[in-house]
C-alpha cells in the first residue's frame, strides 16, 4: 500500500526549507514552483529545486513539483526542470478540464524520451480550484494513466464560488469534497484534501482530518511539519479495529478452507466488502502502525 496521507508544501525559492524537510517523514514533498514563489524568484527556484531532486537526498520520501500553469512562461520551464531532474510526480494547479492533463501527458512523455528517462515513470497529479474543475472532475481523474491523485485547494475554489472559509462544518467545501473523491474513487487513484491554514490550531485540525478520514480522502496538503505527526497518527487505525480486521480476516480463510460459502462472525454475516476492508485496514496499519 502506497501511503499519501501527508504531502508537505515546500516554496521553491528558500533553501533552508528544500534542504532540510526530508527530517520530517512526510509521506509526499511538494516542492511549489507556483503561488509560494514570486515572479522575480521564479528561475533561480526552479533551479534550486532542480538541484535538490537530482541530489537523492528525498530517497524514500515522494517528490512532487507544483509546476505553474503551461499557458504561462515559466510552466513549460517548470516541467522541464522537474521531469529532467526526476521528480515522482508532477501536481498541475488550476485544472479545469481533461484537455489541460491531456496536454500535460503529452509534454511529459516528450521529455521523457529526450532526456533517457522511462516512459511513464513521471506521474501527475491534478488540484482542482475552480467551480469548471469540480464540474470536470471525473473526466480529468481519467484523463491519463500517469494519473496518481487529484487535489482540492480550498482558497481558490471558494473565491470562484464567490463563498468564504467558514470555521465549523465548512458546507461551502462539502460538495467539492465529495465530488473530487468520488472522481478519485472512479478512476482509481488517491484524493487529497485541502490545507488547514492555522498550524497553531492542532484541535480544529484534529477535526478537519476527522471529517475528511470518514469521507475516505487518502491524506491532506500541508503546510508545515508540525501538522505531519498529527495527521499520521490520526489516520492509523486503532487496535481494536486491527483486531476485529484480523478476526475478519481469519473467518473468511476458514470458510475458504472448509469450502463454506457463508462467513459468519459473532453471530454476524460477513460480506466480501467488509472483508475487502478488513484487508485495506491491515494493509494500513502494517504501513503506519496504530494509533497512539
């Protein structure tokens, strides 16, 4: 199992941050070449992310590159530098429809062929910010098979809605939620949920990644090291859920032996989705361990 329940916002113009980030353990690093870097810090970023790809010092940690949009002069730059320095994934902001990821596969795998490197080793990511991109969302989830995730970012999405952050259940994310989650639950890949703005805030925190682990995204975008250990541990499961997993688990081969159609538990029968999740469960806990 492939954990992605952290991914952690690095600006691509401060060294200091690119440098030393990997101490954290986030599961993903997205080294953001887009709205953290201004515009006379764009080139000199771009090749100080370079530099730290081709550097390894990221081994076992998967690298993202937020890229600026290709209709802009630096996106193609940014692509460039990233896919030739062998970034895991490429994350394109502002996806509107399944056009704009169709144009990035295409620019992806001619850079690939260029510069030696395995065609589709290079995977995408997509960040849904807009009322057209949440419409789209199916279709740009299976726009390409380089597809690995697709992204929800909140600030953008409300400013198109013409809405604002609320600070308790937040109904203005509530169908964006579900949208991006049910196109990643479709095409198969991983949904990530929005950042939480307020790092000095760790119980209303607690309470998005609550909402957002019971909606069944894969993991959140961060925006400092500090909220990694939190998030981790509140996506482990409990131990009494890897007990009852492991119960599941070991009825279901016990009819298998005997040649049982019928699974039953205490008392309870047991389906094959509930045996599939008793899987995923223990696949996750192997990966993360339980929760403290």
């Amino acid at each position: 199992m492939k954990l992605r329940r952290s991914m952690l916002f690095l600006p691509g113009s401060k060294a200091g941050m690119l440098s030393t980030a990997f101490v954290y353990k986030p599961d993903c690093v997205m080294f953001d070449l887009e709205d953290a870097v201004s515009l006379r810090e764009k080139d000199s970023a771009r090749l100080m992310v370079f530099h730290i790809l081709r550097s390894h010092v990221y081994q076992g940690i998967e690298t993202v590159v937020r890229i600026n949009q290709l209709s802009t002069p630096y996106g193609l730059k940014d692509l460039e530098a990233a896919v030739r320095a062998g970034a895991d994934v490429v994350r394109l902001p502002k996806t509107d429809s399944a056009s704009d990821i169709q144009e990035l596969d295409a620019q992806v795998e001619r850079i690939e062929r260029e510069c030696g490197r395995a065609v589709g080793s290079t995977k995408l990511l997509a960040a849904i910010e807009s009322a057209s991109g949440v419409i789209n969302a199916v279709s740009i989830a299976t726009a390409s098979k380089r597809m690995v995730g697709i992204a929800l970012a909140g600030f953008d999405y409300v400013i198109d809605m013409q809405s604002q952050r609320g600070d308790k259940a937040e109904p203005e994310l509530f169908y964006a939620r579900c949208a991006v989650l049910h196109a990643a639950r479709a095409a198969g890949i991983d949904a990530f949920d929005v950042v939480y703005s307020d790092v000095n805030d760790d119980a209303g925190f607690l309470k998005e990644v609550e909402l957002i682990r019971h909606l069944g995204f894969n993991g959140k975008s961060l925006i400092h090291p500090r909220q990694i250990e939190l998030l981790h541990n509140a996506y482990a499961p409990i131990e009494e859920e890897v007990s009852y997993a492991r119960r599941v688990i070991e009825a279901a081969e016990k009819a298998e032996r005997e040649g049982v159609g019928v699974i039953a538990l205490d008392g309870k029968m047991i389906d094959a989705p509930i045996v599939c999740h008793a899987q995923r469960l223990l696949q996750r806990a192997e990966a993360s361990g339980v929760r403290r």
